[in-house]
C-alpha cells in the first residue's frame, strides 16, 4: 500500500506518523512544498522575536524523526491530479502513483485586491523564508504597516515592537479580531495595544500602496496616508485549493469531505486548513484553519486511509487562543450565542478582564475571554463533553468565573459509581 | 505498575499545603498561583478539591502541541513539557479540556504536573492523606480520570 500526503504542516505530518503506526508495511510519502524540515507557522512570531531559532520551529525536533519512522519526506508542487491513474503530476515534470491520497496543502494569506500589493516591501508573514526576509528587514525605529487587525497581526505585534519597530494596524472592519471577540473584547483590546504603543486605526481601508523615495506610502480611504518601509497584509487565510480545479474533487470553501474525511473520489482524504471538516456546534461543515483541528483531521484521515471507515468524526470544535503583547484572549463554540440561548458576562476595564459564557439549555455551548487564561481548557471539555451542568448553569449565570468548580462538581456526579 | 495521584476530597481541608509545595518544587518560591495543583473551593457544599493533570492516555495538550514541547515519558506514565522546546503559543491550554495545562507569565512557557520526577511534593505534604501517591486503580481519581476522558472522547470519534 502507497500512502501519499501532499503537504507537511500537523495535519500531514500527524497522517503519516498514525499511517506508520496502524501500518507498518506502508510506503508513506510526505511531499512538502517548501524546502525546509516540516515546521509550523505557529512558531514564527517566536522565530521572528528571537526567542527561538530556526530549530525550535521544527513540528519535530529530531533531524532522524522522519528517517526513523520510514517516512520519505520529499519537496515538490503538485501541478494536477490524474485521479483515474491514481497518480499525481508535479510541477518538475516528475509523477507520483499513490494507493491512498491525503490532500493536507494548507491555507495562504489572502492577497488584499489593493494596487501595489505586488511592490517589494509587502511581504505576508505565513512561511520561514518570508519571515527571514521580514527579519532581515526589521531595525529600530522602522515603519511598518499591518493590513488587518486579525490574529494573525495581533500575534506578530509582540515581536514587531520588541524589534523596535513603529507599527500601525489598519482595519477595515469596525473592530479587531472579529473572528475571535465581540465589539466588548475587541475595544479593550484596541486600548490595550494603544497603550503597548502600536497605532490602530479601524474602519479604515488601504486603498492604494504606491512607491515613496526608498519607502512606500499607504493611501486609506479616509484620513492621512502612512508613510512605511514594511508592510504586511494579514487579512485571513484561504485554503490551497486553487491546483484541484479541474481534478473531479469536490470544491466548496475548502475541499469536501465526508465524516470519514474522505473526498467525493473514494481513495482521496483531506485534512487541516483546507478540509471542510465536521464542525461540533454546528453539526455542519466548515473550514476552521487551527492546530487542534488539523491534527485531529490528520489523525483520522490517516486512520480511515488504512483502515476504511474506522473513525467517524463527530466534528471538531473551533477554537482559539490569542496573546497580544501579553493580553491573553480565548474563544471555543459558539462564543457568539445562539438568539433564543442564555448568556453571561464578565466585564472588569480597569483590570483587563472580559469573560463571557453562552448556554442552550443544560450546556454550555460557547465561551470567549480576554485576561483569563488558567485552568480555560476546561471550557472545552464542558462545551464538547456536553456535561450537564444541572444547579451549575444557575452557578455560573452569577459566577462566570467557577468553570473549573462546574467541571469539577459535574463530572464527578455524573461518574459512574463502582 | 505505573503510580498516579490518588485524590479523596472527602478528606480535604483546603490547607492548600499541595500548592505551597509544588510551587516551592517547581519555582523555589512559595507561591500557590504558580502551583501546578489547585484546591478548589466549593462553598454550597463545604468542601475542597484538589485537582491536578490526570496525566491522560489521549494526552490533548500533546497532541496539540505544534513544536513537540510536550513528551510523553512512558516510565513514569507522565506528560512533561521540555521548557527549551516550549515557544508559549498556548495551543496546550486550550486544547486540554481538563484544565490543568497553564500558561504562565513570568516564564512565557506553559507549566503542568509532571509527578515531580516520581516523588510528588503535594502528596507529600499533605496532612490528612488526601492526595496519594499510590498504584493507579480504579477508584476516585482514577474513575474520574476515565470518565473524563471518555465523554470527551466519545463526542469526538466513534465507529
């Protein structure tokens, strides 16, 4: 049997560690699209801040690990799939045959539709070498222009300002990090980024980045244009998608899978930021682009791969967790609520807290937070364990902050006895 | 036969002695918010839990780690975090539905049990025995521990 992964970010990487478990006679081929030791792009910012060194972004830390486990690790680009031969064509000319396939190719930065995104000095941050390139750019006092206010630009601002650069984020929505916090989160984290010394201008858009003498300038579409020798777009991820057009598979916003991430062609999975996988709150099918879900599908996919229809995912649930110069902020489920759903929240301005919790009957169903962070995990398990919360609902209505006591109550009643 | 924590709220005092020695274990400093067990307080029914990282079989915070910063270390049945690999992107945190995986400021690095080697400070502090350090059985903690993970397991994948 011929496994072939097309992509080498936690979903590929943990397909073909749990193929080598379940399958010890497999060929497992892990076909990367950069030229670097697998890596996660989790770690960048930390490379970019020098916390960490190259190394340290290695998804494994051992030189040997992929050797020893027998996974041929490759670097290529795949040009279109002959899924009639089972073969894919790369764009080197060369061609791969594969038993099973597992399409794990990631996501890439959105390019904004703004002229002059195209000038040397716009430069996404998303893979080691354009990090390198950002790195080697970054000196005190540098002006830098972050296009979109989204986790991606939050997460980079720490290592921006500890590099000494002035960094101004511009954003076209209302708000920062709308995918992740309501108006009430994302206004005190406006301030508290204010206050770490990063300018934010939201409700702003970048219409036009022209060449200025040795720098750029960044027209809006209102106010002041930014003067900036650097500017990021950070406005969101799309699934790498755009190779699979005329290859038979099913396209949606990511690619299609069934609850066993299988494709619409029987011998072909997906996995991670470009499958649209099994989504817990919703019931439905959604690409959720995070770690945890990426290797989840990873580890399933592979499993199903070699042993048919063995796992049926019940769906993964989103979540995220987000460090802003130090302001921690998470999101699980259906932060945002349901219409007929109860809520709670925890407002503290002066203290950096927000907390607030989402229920639909019985059950906890969502939950977002700025400035609490220990024991948060716990969140998860009552959301996706479903855990009863009986008296606790009423608890928590009036003290948001006892989550871990109503996970600690309720799964020790609800355990069986003996 | 690998050893756990055996905890019996029943006979918790919350004198939170566990915590004043994990933290001295950990950060030679008596400091419980940085202790990695906690004794919750339950007011309504006039008792304590101490709790700490099951050290589970699915092992979340593990799994979900991007840079394998967390290890598992088969002969002493603990998940330990390798602090040099550990970048602080708290991924962990979340992932763990149990809780008992910590972001902590002053280190930029995310801390949890880790059995303290095989010869765990909080059991051996406490008074009235409520936290042991004993063969890994069926019972309280253990049957907790199952539970746990089998309700969130369950909601994930199945046949």
């Amino acid at each position: 049997m011929q496994h072939l992964i097309v992509g080498a970010g936690p979903a590929g990487v943990h397909a073909a560690e749990t193929l080598r478990r379940l399958d010890p006679d497999a060929g497992i081929l892990l076909l990367s699209g950069e030229a670097e030791p697998p890596y996660s792009r989790m770690a960048i910012p930390y490379l970019l801040s020098r916390h960490i060194d190259e190394a340290g972004t290695w998804l494994r830390p051992s030189p040997e690990h992929f050797q020893r486990h027998r996974i041929d690790v490759r670097h290529g680009l795949v040009e279109r799939i002959d899924s009639t031969h089972n073969r894919i064509h790369l764009n080197d000319g060369s061609r791969l045959d594969y038993d099973r396939l597992l399409l794990a190719t990631g996501a890439s930065p959105r390019q904004p539709p703004v002229a002059g995104v195209e000038l040397p000095g716009v430069l996404p941050c998303w893979t080691l070498e354009q990090a390198r390139a950002i790195a080697r750019r970054l000196q005190p006092d540098l002006p830098v222009v972050l296009m979109g206010a989204g986790f991606i630009a939050c997460i980079l601002l720490e290592a921006l300002l500890r590099r000494g650069a002035r960094v101004t984020i511009v954003e076209r929505e209302p708000h920062m990090v709308p995918r992740m916090m309501n108006p009430t989160a994302a206004s005190m984290l406006k301030r508290w980024v204010e206050a770490k010394g990063a300018r934010v201008l939201t409700g702003h858009a970048v219409e036009l980045i022209e060449p200025n003498g040795d720098g750029l300038r960044v027209c809006l579409d209102h106010g002041e244009p930014l003067e900036a020798r650097l500017v990021i777009p950070a406005a969101g991820v799309s699934p790498n998608i755009g190779f699979l057009r005329d290859s038979g598979i099913g396209l949606d916003q990511g690619i299609v899978v069934d609850r066993h991430l299988r494709t619409n062609i029987d011998n072909i999975f997906a996995a991670g930021d470009v499958a649209q996988g099994p989504d817990f709150s919703s019931g439905g099918f959604q690409v959720q682009a995070i770690q945890p879900t990426a290797v989840e599908h990873g580890r399933i996919a592979a499993t199903n791969m070699t042993r048919d229809g063995a796992l049926c995912h019940a769906g993964s649930l989103n979540m995220n967790v987000l460090d802003t110069l130090g302001l921690i902020s998470t999101s699980f489920g259906n932060w945002r609520g349901a219409p007929d759903g109860e809520q709670v929240e925890l407002l503290d301005e002066a203290g950096w807290r927000y907390l607030n919790l989402q229920f639909d009957g019985d059950h906890l169903t969502g939950a977002s937070s700025l400035g609490h962070s220990d024991h948060i995990g716990v969140a998860r398990g009552l959301i996706q364990g479903r855990v009863a919360l009986g008296e606790w609902k009423t608890r928590l209505l009036r003290e948001p902050t006892r989550l871990m006591e109503a996970w600690l109550a309720r799964s020790l009643a609800a355990a069986p006895s003996g | 036969m690998q050893k756990a924590l055996l905890i019996d709220p029943d006979k918790c005092t919350g004198c939170l002695q566990c915590e004043m020695a994990c933290s001295f274990e950990h950060e030679g400093r008596f400091n419980p918010s940085r202790s990695r067990i906690r004794v919750f307080t339950f007011h309504h029914e006039g008792c304590f839990v101490p709790y700490a990282c099951t050290q589970c079989a699915d092992a979340w915070c593990l799994q979900a780690c991007p840079v394998e910063a967390i290890v598992d270390d088969r002969t002493l049945g603990v998940k330990r975090v390798v602090d040099e690999r550990c970048v602080g992107c708290k991924v962990c945190t979340i992932a763990c539905p149990f809780g008992t995986i910590n972001y902590s400021q002053a280190s930029g690095k995310v801390i949890k049990c880790d059995l303290c080697g095989g010869d765990p400070a909080c059991a051996r502090a406490c008074p009235t025995t409520a936290i042991r350090y004993t063969d890994a059985d069926q019972t309280g903690y253990e049957k907790m521990r199952r539970w746990a993970a089998r309700s969130i397991t369950a909601a994930e994948a199945t046949a």
